[in-house]
C-alpha cells in the first residue's frame, strides 16, 4: 500500500509541471484609468483574470495600435497585470487589450471608465453687464464679467468639473483668466453694498448728515430741530421705498446660481448649468466681452475645462517593473 501511494506522488511531481502548463489564463476585467497628467495624458491599464502568467508571462498589446506606446508596470501576479499606455492622438482611447502567449492570444473588451472628447458637451454665454447688475448687484457686474456655463454628461460615467480648472486661454502672451471663487466674489459684492456703491453712499451721507445735524441742533432754533428730525426720519424711510434694498435677492442668486468649488454631473444625460465670474483688470476691461462677441456660427469661444470622471475603484500604485 505504502509503495502505491509512493508511485502515485512520483507520478504528480513528474507530471505537474505538464498540469501548470495546461492552466488556461482568463482575463476578468480591464479597466482603463486615465491619468490627471500630461499631454495628452496617459492611461493606465488594469487587467484582472486567473492563470494570467500560465503558460508564460504574456505580451501585452491594446488596440487600436497605432500611435500608442505600452510600458508594463506590474506583471508578478497571476491574477493582474498593469500598464501605462500613451498615445500622440487627444482622443485615443483604449478599446481593447489582448495577451499573447506561446498557445495563443486571449483578449477582451475595456471596461469604461474614462469618457471620450464629445461625450462632455460644453456651451459658454456671455451675460450682459446690465443683466449681470440686476442679478448680482452693480459691484459684481461692474468688477467681473459673468459667463453662463451649460454642461451635459452624455458619458456612462459622472465628471467632476473643479472650479480651479476652468479658464480663459490668454491671447497674444497674455496670461489665462481664471474665474473667482464664490467667497471672493461674495466680498466684492459686499463691499459695494454698504461701502462703495452709489446706494451705500448715498443712504451712509444721509445717516451722516442726520447724526451731525442731531449733535448740533442745540445751538440751533425749532425749525432745525425739525429739519434734522424729518431728514432722519420720513426723508430716509421715504428714499428706502424708492431706492429698493435687492441685496436679499441679489445674494441668493449668488449662492445658488455660482460655480461652486467642484461640480458633480451625473452620467447619461446629467446636465450641469451654472455662472462664472471672470475678473476684470479694471472697470472698463471688455477683453472677456470682445472675445466673446466674436463668436459666430462656425467659431464659438470656448474656455478650458478639465473633466475628471468618477470611478467606484482606483488601481493599486506599483513601481515600474521591466516588461518582458
């Protein structure tokens, strides 16, 4: 009995690197993840299956091919394999990876997860400083140039759109224009409500001039005394009704109509339409408005915008390794 069970285990250690061989690799997954970098970026490759180095490590190829440069990061596993994959083109995109062994080639279609130039539609539109000042107050419009930015997601995947990377490509060596963030806008719109806009002033002079008259009416007669008494009361309340306070309403459309820090569009049809504000070198700046009074059927302006799509899962970061 013992001399049987001695035959067989010589025969499974003699015949098992013949069973290794005939371990059939199975790709799972490929993922693509496209990288924040670089121009234009590259995409890193992950592929997960079995067996993936059965009957040797394999060669990796993606597809299309033409244009694109593939470095293996990481292939000491079994059950996944990485690489960094660079094209010249904009708007390559990897659709498909193989593995070419010795037996054969195995291959299988990319999993999204990046989304492609066209799948991101932007629309940009100048709004009017005179529209701006009734939306925003006349601090705002008078300091900034307001841009409508209307996105729709066609992408199977949600995009992040920071603020930080929206711009205005500079023209003739001069530099981008980047918006301002809600906060600092905000300040500037505060600024000129109750210091430096013609409202402000003008309401801060009649409070002025109804304190110093209150102070001085001793060393005047009666008729002062009701002077100053109708100028700080029925006078001012009076201006109130005509010159309306719209800073309730103005600051509201601010908040929820403003970019904020980073957007969130969700995919297949997710639609994101908000304003942007572009500071002005001085208030009577109309390089934003110039630029966008160019606009024609054939030409629109346009401003930089940096889409980051939304993945359930990151790869795993490796060192590079020498591909084979």
């Amino acid at each position: 009995m013992r001399l049987q069970n001695l035959t067989l285990l010589v025969l499974i250690v003699s015949f098992w690197p013949s069973l290794a061989m005939c371990q059939t690799a199975t790709i799972s997954t490929v993922n693509v993840y496209k990288e924040t970098t670089g121009t234009p970026p590259a995409f890193i490759v992950e592929i997960t299956g079995t067996n993936l180095l059965s009957p040797e490590t394999p060669r990796l190829l993606v597809f299309p091919s033409e244009g694109a440069t593939v470095t293996v990061l990481d292939n000491s596993s079994a059950t996944a394999i990485r690489a960094a994959v660079s094209a010249t083109s904009p708007g390559y995109i990897v659709s498909e990876v193989a593995l070419s062994y010795s037996n054969g080639t195995k291959s299988k279609a990319t999993t999204t997860t990046t989304c492609g130039a066209d799948s991101v539609p932007e629309q940009f539109f100048y709004v009017p400083e005179g529209q701006a000042s009734k939306k925003y107050g006349r601090g705002v419009a008078a300091n900034f140039d307001v841009i409508q930015v209307s996105i729709v997601n066609k992408c199977s995947l949600p995009v992040l759109i920071p603020l930080a990377g929206i711009y205005l490509p500079g023209a003739a060596n001069k530099p981008n224009i980047y918006p301002f963030s809600l906060d600092h806008v905000t300040s500037m719109y505060s600024n000129n409500r109750q210091f430096s806009g013609p409202r402000a002033i003008y309401f801060n002079i009649l409070q002025a001039s109804a304190t110093i008259g209150s102070a001085i009416q001793p060393f005047f007669g009666p008729g002062f005394t009701q002077a100053v008494s109708i100028l700080g009361g029925g006078f001012t309340q009076a201006s109130a009704e005509i010159w309306k306070d719209l800073s309730a309403e103005q600051l509201q459309n601010l908040t929820s109509q403003s970019y904020q820090s980073t957007e969130q569009v969700g995919p297949n049809g997710g639609s994101l339409q908000k304003f942007v504000f572009l500071p002005k070198s001085g208030k009577k700046d109309k390089t934003v408005q110039q630029y966008f009074a160019q606009s024609t059927a054939q030409s629109k302006p346009t401003l930089h915008v940096e889409i980051i799509p939304v993945l359930t899962q990151t790869p795993t970061s490796s060192q590079p390794v020498q591909g084979p």
